[in-house]
C-alpha cells in the first residue's frame, strides 16, 4: 500500500472506527447479539478493526497469530462469516470515501486506489475465511466430543458400583461410544458392577440388544459384571416378540431394583434403622 494511503488511515483511525461502528449496527441483527454484553461486543470488535488497520503492509507471522487469536474467540462467541466480512467491506468503502473526498482524486488516481485496496484487503480477508473455517472445524470437534461422553455418561455411585444411563436412540455409532465410555469408566472406578439404565431408550430392537449384549461381554472380560435395569413392560414384550436372547444378563425393571442387586453382588445391603426416641 502506497504511504499517502497508509498515512491516511494511521491519522484518522478513531474517526473510521467510530463509522465503521455505527454502520455496523445495521448488520448486528447476524450477531448473537443478545447474549453478549455490549462490552464484550466493543471490546473484539475494536480489536478486530484495530488489528486489521494495523496492518497495511504485508501480513506476517505476528499479524495472523494475533488474527488467528481473535477469531478464535469470536467463533466461540458463534459471530457469523459473514459478519466479519461486510466489516471488512464497509471498512474498504469507509476508507475509500474518506480518503477520496479529502484529496478529490481524479478518476485515474481512483482506479489506482481500488488496486491499492485490492492488494491489501483482498489477502486479508482471504485469510479471515481460512482461519474462521479451521477454528470452526475445531470447536465443532471439541463439540461433538463433549456431546459423545455427555451422550453416554458412567457415574459412580457407590464404591464397586457405577450406572450408565441411557436417554434416547442408540445408533451404531453412539453404540461404539457406550463401549468405548463402559470400559475405560470401569477401569477407571474399579467398578465390580455396572448397570445399563435403558429407562430412557424409546426403541429396543435387535440391534441395540445386540449392542448391549456386546458392552456387557466386553466388561464382563475385564471382570466386571454388568446388569441391564429399566426394562418396561413394553420393552419387555419387544425383545420377547424378536426373540432377543438376554440370558446372559441380569435384567431388572428399574434403577432402584438394579442398584439393591448390585449392592448384593458386591456382599452389601441397604438396611433400614429405626430412629432412636
């Protein structure tokens, strides 16, 4: 970018913010705007102005680094792509219209001035959109992984005794998950027994019998009994109907029932005390 332009933007950087600012607020309607604080608002959307005046020469190392920071946080905020684009564009328009009415540049110089700011924004947002599309690839990872172990959670709950519940359709792949989560936890809590809380599973057919099947023979190999508990009358009737074969399980109807057994099968019980008059 030519000086003249580069000293142009430096002199009046707090007046084309504050522009860009207020032309932005017809576009914050694309924002999440009404679960953030204003503050944090102003204070990434200096940030991000600041940063990209900052830079009118040739991106570097230390420019991405600190770009790449920033729109880290704002994909966390879920600010839209879009969003950080129209800035950048009402930027150049900013700039471009203050820049010509000052000097009242001929048409030539114009043409000139619209390549200037083609070599210096045109890379810039370039690598906002590629930046932007790898730190949301990485938030949708962590996302789903945090949703994969919510999805198939193993909470102790006495000594010896852990319980996985489970809420919803069992697909092949969440049926990988519950396998992986049922190891690792009972190795983890050196669980003698665990049990499978199918209370809020709507469907059981053969294939996620199958599963259970699979996830109990697996604990069972690393010497942890398992029992299958919150099977309704329902369910019941479906896995008679199919001919499922739970033999090799100890089923109960409910959770309660599960954990007195569970108790049993680790030599305890639960026993009622009189309170003292």
């Amino acid at each position: 970018m030519g000086s003249s332009l580069t000293d142009f933007i430096q002199d009046n950087r707090a007046a084309i913010f504050e522009q860009w600012v207020d032309e932005m607020k017809d576009v914050q309607s694309d924002r999440a705007d009404k679960v953030i604080a204003d503050n944090v608002y102003n204070n990434i959307s200096t940030e991000f102005i600041e940063l990209i005046l900052s830079n009118t020469f040739q991106m570097n190392a230390s420019f991405v680094s600190k770009l790449e920071d920033v729109i880290d946080r704002i994909v966390r905020l879920g600010w839209p792509l879009t969003y950080l684009i129209s800035g950048i564009n009402k930027l150049e328009r900013i700039i471009f219209d203050k820049y010509v009415a000052q000097d009242n540049e001929s048409s030539y110089l114009k043409k000139d001035l619209f390549y200037e700011f083609d070599e210096w924004l045109t890379p810039v947002s370039h690598e906002i959109i590629e930046i932007y599309s790898r730190s949301l690839e990485s938030t949708i990872g962590l996302q789903k992984m945090a949703l994969q172990e919510l999805s198939a959670p193993l909470i102790p709950v006495f000594d010896k005794i852990t319980v996985m519940p489970l809420i919803g359709t069992i697909d092949t792949e969440r049926a990988k998950q519950i396998m992986e989560n049922l190891l690792q936890g009972v190795v983890k809590h050196r669980s003698e027994v665990v049990l499978i809380d199918i209370t809020g599973v709507p469907v059981v057919d053969t294939m996620v019998a199958h599963h259970i099947i699979q996830a109990s023979e697996a604990v069972r190999l690393v010497g942890t009994k398992c029992l299958l508990v919150g099977i309704r009358p329902e369910i019941a009737q479906t896995i008679v109907n199919l001919g499922i074969n739970l033999n090799q399980l100890v089923t109960k109807n409910s959770l309660k029932k599960g954990i007195e057994t569970a108790l049993e099968m680790t030599n305890r019980q639960i026993i009622e005390v009189e309170e003292l008059q």
